[in-house]
C-alpha cells in the first residue's frame, strides 16, 4: 500500500476505473452475445439486438476498451450473421 497521499488517491481512482471498465466490456459482451443467440434463433428481435450490439462496441471503441481494428472485426462478424 503505497504511503503518499496522492498515490493512495490513484490507487482509489484506478480500482474505480478498472470497475467501470469491466462492467462496460462485460455490457459489450453481453449485447453481442444475446444477438448470436438471437440469430441462431432467427428471432423477431435480431435487428434491434444487432443495432445493440454494434452500439455497444462503437461505446466500447470510443472510450478506448477496445481498439478500432477490433471493433471493425466485431462489427464484420455481426454483420455476416444479420
């Protein structure tokens, strides 16, 4: 545990950002795999899951969880399945 003030705050301030950030990605991961399952199923529902799911990687690229290459890749791979 580190003894400076300003150090103690980044390790509060990293914790509480690393929490955010897993719930987003986890949010992502989510929307992408409720689309596949709806996909699969060829369900009422499979365009607004898929507009969900590319939302949710475009929130994911834009705050920097993941890379751009990688949300381009994602996005291909839904598009295919729709």
């Amino acid at each position: 545990m580190p003894q400076i003030k300003s150090a103690m705050k980044r390790v509060k301030t990293a914790e509480s950002a690393s929490l955010r950030n897993n719930s987003q990605k986890n949010a992502m991961r989510s929307a992408i795999k409720n689309f596949e399952a709806s996909a699969a199923k060829n369900a009422d529902n499979k365009d607004d899951m898929f507009r969900t799911a590319v939302r949710a990687i475009d929130m994911a690229k834009s705050k920097g969880l993941i890379k751009a290459n990688k949300a381009a890749r994602d996005k291909s791979r839904l598009a295919k399945l729709n």
